[in-house]
C-alpha cells in the first residue's frame, strides 16, 4: 500500500463516489480502489452512509404552518404601530426629562455666560430698537419710549394696521444656555427685561407670551423662560386672558443660516377693555434658537393713552 | 435528479430556460406583492413552505422548533422583500434566511444536547408510497436525522442544502455566501464528518464483495 496516493485518493473519495471528479480523475481513484482494501472499504463506507443521505425522501411541512405563519404576521402587522408610538412617546418623554435635569443643573451651577446671542423679537409696535418687518411701506409704526424704562412706553395714536409686523430688538439681550442633546436641541433664554417692560416666563419647555403694557395689545414679548418671574407693566391687563403656554415647536430647522418661521396658535389678548385677535410665528435661526417672534394683530385695538 | 429534489417537487424541470422561468415567476410573484397584492405572498408560501420546512428540520430535527422557525423565516421574509433586490433569485434569498435562522436557533437553545431523536421520525408520509416504502424512507430519515444531528452545525447546513434540497454547489456557495472553492471545502468535510458519525452509529457494514487484487 502507498500511503501517501492512499491518503491523496482518500481525500478525493467523496466527490469521487458523488461522480464529481472529471474523467481522468475518476480513472485515477478507481483504478486505485481496485487493488487497494483499505480505500476500497473507505469508498463503500461512503457509498453507503451518502446513498441514505440521498435517499432521504422529503417531508411535507405541517399542516398547522401556515396558520401559525399567518398568526405570526398578523402579530407583526399589529405590533409596529403601537411599538413605535410607544418608543416615540418614551424618547419624547425621556427628552424632556433630560431637558429638564439638565437645564436644572445648569441653572443651579449658575454657568451663564455674560455675553449671549442677541435674542430678537417681533413687535407689532416701534420703538428705538425695532426693525420694522412690514408688508406695506406707508404703514406708520408707533414708538416706545425707551428713554424712561421706568414709565410706559409712548406710542403714536394711530391704531395698528392689519397684519402689521415690527421686530424688537432687546438691547441687552440675555445670555443662552443651550443643551445639545443627541436628538433634542434644547434652547433656553434668560428674561429679557426690555424697555417696554415686559418679562416673559414658563415652565421650563414652554413659551408664554403676554401681553406687556396697555399702550398696545402689539407690544408682546414672547420668549422660552423657565424662571417663574414675571413682571407686567400694564396696569389693566388681563394676565390670565393673555398668558398663552404653548408647546416649544419640534421642527426646529437644521440648514444653516435658515430663518424658519413656526406659526403658533392664534390667541385673544384682553388689553383693558378691549381685546384683539394675536397670531404669533415664532422664527429659528440655523442654530435652532429662537431668532424672531413675529406677533401679528387684527388691529382692533384701542390703545391705553396712560 | 433525485426523486425529491427542488425540481421536480414544484412540477418542472430546472434545466436552462424553464429554470430561468421558475426564477421570472417568483420575481413576478414578488413584485405583486410589492404592488401590493397579498395574494403573491401567498403563492411564494404555498410553493416554498415544503422546502423551507426541510431546511430548517435537517438543521434542527425537532418538528415543533422547526415548524415555529419556518414560520419565523416567513414572517421575516414578508417582513423584509421590500429590500429583496429585483433580479436576484428569491429561492437562493430564501434559503439563506432558513438556513441563518435554523443556525442561529441551534446556537440559541442549544437543541443539541437535549434532542429527542424520537421527533425526527416523525413526518407525513407521501400517500403515493407504498408501506414499504413509507417504512423504508422513515427508517431512513430517522436514521439521517440521528446521525445529522451529530454533526456540527457548519456541516449539517450544507448537507441538508446538497441532499435534502439538491441543491448545486454554485447555489450552495450562494445561499452560504461563500465562493465555490470554500462551499467545495466544505462539503467535502461535512461529508466526511457524516461518514464518521455514521460508522459510529452503525459500525462499518458494507457487505460488499471484495476483489482482492
């Protein structure tokens, strides 16, 4: 026996029984089967065990597989959508409450820089640090008297025009602490305390908007606060009437240097006696922080000569 | 080809261009379903469950774990033919979810060392077989499946795609996403493992006459 063409044509049996090998392969592994015992009982080893593999007949799936299949996709069907709205409400949640930890922490350590972004607001009204965003140029804007933070604001005695829209520049405008959460940008201000006198406040993820003085219903500062303080100048103001909490928009836009407008819902404002429809947009730059609250009225409104 | 092979058992041939049919047909069935059309999958099933089933109980050889993850093999494919791409052969896709899922539950329960060999002999006879045969064929199921499952896993997934689903060594090396050269490696090894169990199981019976030179 050779062993070493023994152990060659043992490694080819396999295929060799299969009928795999080419001819002259074939010729080569039969031709040593047939003198050698030892590789001829390897090959009928071979040939027996493979040939009950082959001759394995195949067997029909249970009759129950297709109704557990069906059960099973139905299952799937079903799951996705409550799954999801449940993962989306949890991420929602577990956001808010990392906002909210977070932006306690935060202020807690009191690690807010001196210098912020300035915060821009809409005004439907003038004053010394207004731009003007107005559709019509004819329009005549009232004035705020920013000389005397201690008084209220002057204002022209023209009634505001439909759909006017000022912006507000604050002059000292607070610094900006933001979180930068994986999948949450959270923006948060500081009170800004304009000359016009108004502070804005809410519970930590809400925007509050109010109304800030008699002399118009225009004049609103809209802002994110989570302070609680709050200091109305208008004497006859309706605070509970005015207030208006609503939800920090999710779409914050991503692109740089996009100025995105969200409209908020519309509200009434009760400003003395007489109240006057408000339609809010608020405005993001690329950062996703609050660029612009844009505040448009109905221009019913009376103005408080005080 | 082999009584039971994948061919013949969907009522044709697969040889060249009525191959290239039975592919054209499952991809027109896919994109009705994609369209859509509940009813495809349905065929896609009816046709494939047979197959699928044999795949996963030559891997696992325990009817209940294999019908539970045949079942988990369809709901993954209805789940997933949206990424199926066009122009690639469904039944190559398919097998490779069965055997994937069938290995991966190996691994998982750890079927091996528990198996009730009993189980394997358990399937539904094909009424067109005489009792002989009906005897014959169990008989030698269950001994495969006894000696299968004695293989390691890597071997036994391709012994089932090359004897149970007579599958070529090109389709094979697709289905394990493997070149040829290492599905023939493969194969060889496995086949001899299987030939080592079995001499283990059975001792070496041949009763082959001898020539003696």
């Amino acid at each position: 026996m050779n062993l070493s063409r023994c152990h060659d044509v043992i490694e080819q049996l396999p295929a060799f029984v299969e009928g795999e090998l080419g001819n002259i392969e074939a010729a080569r592994v039969r031709g040593h089967v047939e003198i050698c015992r030892g590789c001829r009982a390897e090959e009928l080893q071979l040939r027996s065990c493979l040939g009950t593999l082959r001759s394995v007949a195949p067997i029909s799936a249970p009759s129950a597989l297709q109704a557990k299949f069906a059960a099973k996709v139905a299952k799937y069907e079903r799951a996705p959508a409550r799954s999801f709205g449940a993962m989306r409400w949890a991420a929602s949640a577990a956001c808010l409450l990392l906002v909210i930890g977070v932006g306690a922490t935060v202020r807690n350590s009191g690690w807010f820089h001196p210098q912020a972004p300035p915060i821009v607001t809409n005004v439907q009204t003038d004053n010394p640090s207004v731009r003007v965003a107005d559709s019509n140029p004819n329009t005549h804007n009232s004035t705020i008297n920013n000389e005397n933070p201690g008084s209220l604001p002057t204002v022209d005695k023209q009634p505001l025009e439909t759909n006017r829209v000022a912006i507000i520049e604050p002059e000292n405008p607070e610094p900006i602490v933001r979180d930068d959460t994986p999948r949450t940008r959270v923006i948060r201000h500081r009170p800004t305390v304009s000359n016009n006198a108004s502070v804005a406040s809410s519970n930590s993820e809400f925007l509050s908007i109010r109304a800030v003085d008699g002399t118009s219903a225009a004049d609103i500062i809209a802002m994110k606060r989570r302070t609680g303080q709050e200091r109305i100048a208008a004497a006859n103001y309706d605070q509970s009437a005015a207030k208006a909490e609503m939800p920090r928009p999710a779409n914050i836009p991503a692109a740089p240097g996009v100025k995105m407008i969200v409209p908020e819902r519309d509200e009434q404002l009760h400003v003395g006696s007489s109240v006057t429809n408000v339609h809010t947009e608020t405005g993001f730059d690329s950062r996703g922080e609050i660029a612009l609250i844009r505040i448009k009225t109905d221009g019913n409104v009376k103005l408080d000569e005080k | 080809m082999r009584a039971g092979s994948m061919a013949q058992r969907i009522g044709a041939v697969v040889t060249g261009e009525r191959a290239s049919n039975l592919e054209d047909a499952d991809n027109y069935l896919v994109s009705r379903f994609l369209d859509g059309d509940r009813s495809a999958f349905d065929t896609l099933f009816a046709k494939y469950q047979d197959y699928v089933y044999n795949i996963v109980f030559g891997i696992l050889g325990k009817p209940d774990e294999s019908q539970d993850v045949t079942a988990d093999v369809f709901v993954t494919v209805f789940r997933s033919l949206k990424g199926f791409r066009r122009g690639s052969r469904f039944a190559t896709w398919l097998y490779r979810i069965a055997v994937n899922r069938a290995v991966d539950s190996t691994r998982s329960a750890r079927l091996r060392s528990w198996l009730p060999f009993d189980d394997a002999t358990r399937e539904i006879p094909d009424t067109a077989d005489t009792p002989e045969r009906v005897f014959d064929k169990k008989e030698s199921r269950g001994i495969v499946q006894k000696v299968l499952m004695k293989v390691p896993v890597k071997y036994r997934d391709i012994l089932v795609l090359r004897y149970y689903q007579d599958l070529s060594i090109e389709e094979i090396s697709e289905v394990l996403s493997c070149t040829i050269s290492a599905a023939k490696v493969r194969l060889h090894r496995a086949r001899l493992q299987f030939k080592e169990k079995y001499v283990e199981e059975f001792g070496t019976d041949t009763n082959e006459p001898f020539p003696m030179p």
